[in-house]
C-alpha cells in the first residue's frame, strides 16, 4: 500500500471542518468512488451518515508510485452533485 501524506492546506482543513485522519485513511481504503481531475490527481467520495443524515466525505488527492497526498478533504451533503 502506498503511504498517505497530508499537506499543511490538507491538516488545515481537517481541523476546520473537523474531519479525523482515521476517517480519510479509511476512505482511501475503501472509497465508494473515485474520479481523476488531472494524471496524478484524483477526487475520491466515501458515502457516510452524521446524525441520522447522509453526507459524501470528499477527499482531493495526488497518487504516485510510492505516496497518497491529500491536498484537501471536504463534507457536503449535495449527493446528485457528486454521485
């Protein structure tokens, strides 16, 4: 498996948004889909529920060989947007 590296934009956002790197590890394991924007960078969406409410946990990422790098991570609840 490749390893997964934050950036500092990423971390920054996590805190914000209060999303825990337990959670976007797991969805890098286990997305539900994942779409390519550029070569190396990829938009990958995990379907979960929040107070009885389903959500997309969209993680923004860029693979190599070696490493995931997560540029940024976000929540939104627009399902028809990104499904």
């Amino acid at each position: 498996m490749n390893n997964i590296v934050f950036t500092d934009h990423a971390y920054y956002q996590m805190k914000e948004r209060k999303i825990s790197e337990k959670s976007i590890i797991a969805a890098l394991n286990n997305p539900d889909r994942i779409k390519s924007q550029t070569n190396q960078r990829k938009q990958l969406i995990k379907l979960f529920q929040r107070n009885k409410r389903k959500y997309f946990l969209v993680v923004i990422y860029e693979e190599n060989r070696q490493v995931k790098k997560v540029v940024t991570v976000f929540v939104t609840s627009k399902i028809k947007k990104y499904f």
